[in-house]
C-alpha cells in the first residue's frame, strides 16, 4: 500500500484508536484533518505552529476564550482533543450522505459552530418568553433551510462556515447576549432631527444595531481601509474619527453624519 494513502487513513482515525501521544506531530495532522485550517486552495499556516493553533481555536469557536488553557502547554491539547471528539448538537445517526448535516458530522469545526449556536440560540429563546418564541423558532428553521442551501455553494463548507459565524452574530446582538457599546447618536445632513441611532456589539464578526425612524438595520463589519464600515440588507454605515456615511435603503442617496456629543 502507498505511503500516502497510509497517512490518509491514519489521518482519519480517531485519536485513541492512532495510539499517537497527546501534542505530537502525529496528533496535529490529525487535528488538521478534522478541523481544516487551510482554505481550501491549498493555502494555510504550517500545522502545529502556533499560528495554526490560533486558527485552530478559531475554527473551534474558542479563540479569546480565557477557559482554553496556554498554546504552548499538554493541557491545551488535551482540550482541543476533547473539542474534536465531540459532535454536533444534533444527532449523527441516519443523516444522508452528502448533506450538508453530514458534513457538518464530520468536521470538527463545523460542529463546534453547531453547538455554539444551539446554545445562543437557547440562550436568545429564553430571552424571548415574553414575546414571539414561535416566531423565533420559525426563523431558526428558516436559517436551516437557507443553511442547507449550501450545497448550491462552489465552496460548501465556507459556505455554512459563514452561515454559523453570521447567524451566531445575529441573536446575540438582536437579544443582547453579548456586551455593548452605545448607544450613539448621529445627526444626518446638518438636520439634528434626522438622527441615526447605533449601538455596537462585541459579536465575532462585530455587528451593530442602526435606528433610523422607525427602521432597524442589524449590520456587519466589513473590510475596510479605514474607519469602521458595517453592511446590512440594504443599508450601510461608515464611521471615521466621529464622521458617518450612512445608506438606508436600495440606492437611496448618501446621508453625511455626525456624532452628537
């Protein structure tokens, strides 16, 4: 048999069922098998460097978390050992081949997403009693469908990768499970009644909530040379040094803003 493919199944066992220590070398291309820290394209940090354990963390759903024990230590492989080994907050028994929740199965990354979200999501049904819980249930199946839609996707699993990060980003800025900062207001085109009000949340990827009238407008970060510039639906919000571009509404013209003190 090919040494490659001898790497590629050993690759695909389970960590216990390799009998390889904890942190070895061995260990990282197993990780790297389950979590996927590359691109997809080929492109990605060298395994075990500790570039590719903060990618690691990231793709896992923990990086930032101060319960993930120091990169360099036995205790940081151990908990991402046990990370990976874990599945997703739905069952695995009788999901199709090929679908999307079999991929999902099978990567560790992805499943970490699932399970970080069924917990926010529980989280935001909590704070939801005393409004509409069925309407947020239905939006939750709503997302599942949209998710599954991913098959249509060139590149399937950064297709539901972005699904999980920008849903989870969603209900903890949309129910406040996250902190806060705001709110500010922006007085628009010279107008101190034509105001703009926006609070930011430490969500990953960051997010804000706009009111402008009786609109709400939930946005996120985009990249930007410089400033903060956040995206919703069909509206948009660019901050420098106090100063606001703001768009509200498909090809609506441009309001200048600034922060009132």
């Amino acid at each position: 048999m090919k040494r490659g493919l001898l790497l590629l199944i050993f690759a695909a066992l389970p960590a216990w069922a390799q009998n390889v220590p904890l942190c070895s070398p061995e260990w990282a291309q197993w990780v790297e098998q389950k979590v996927q820290t590359g691109d997809g394209r080929g492109h990605g940090p060298d395994t075990g460097t500790d570039e590719w354990k903060s990618v690691v963390e990231f793709r896992l759903g923990i990086r930032g978390d101060a319960a993930v024990p120091a990169r360099e230590t036995q205790a940081w492989c151990e908990h991402i050992d046990a990370l990976v080994k874990q599945g997703p907050s739905f069952s695995c028994k009788g999901v199709q081949p090929g679908s999307m929740e079999a991929m999902i199965c099978n990567d560790a990354g992805l499943a970490a997403r699932d399970r970080q979200l069924a917990g926010v999501y529980q989280r935001a049904l909590a704070k939801a009693g005393n409004e509409q819980p069925p309407m947020l249930r239905a939006e939750q199946r709503g997302w599942i469908k949209g998710r599954n839609d991913c098959w249509k996707s060139e590149d399937q699993r950064a297709c539901v990768r972005l699904q999980y990060e920008l849903h989870t980003a969603e209900l903890q800025a949309r129910y406040r499970l996250v902190p806060a900062r705001g709110p500010f207001r922006f007085a628009c085109d010279g107008n101190p009644t034509n105001e703009v009000v926006v609070t930011f949340f430490d969500t990953q990827p960051s997010t804000l909530n706009a009111e402008y009238g009786d609109s709400v407008s939930l946005m996120y970060i985009q990249p930007s040379a410089s400033g903060s510039r956040y995206e919703g639906r069909n509206e948009s919000f660019w901050e420098h040094q106090g100063k606001a571009t703001v768009r509200w509404g498909h090809d609506s013209p441009e309001m200048r803003c600034e922060r009132v003190k």
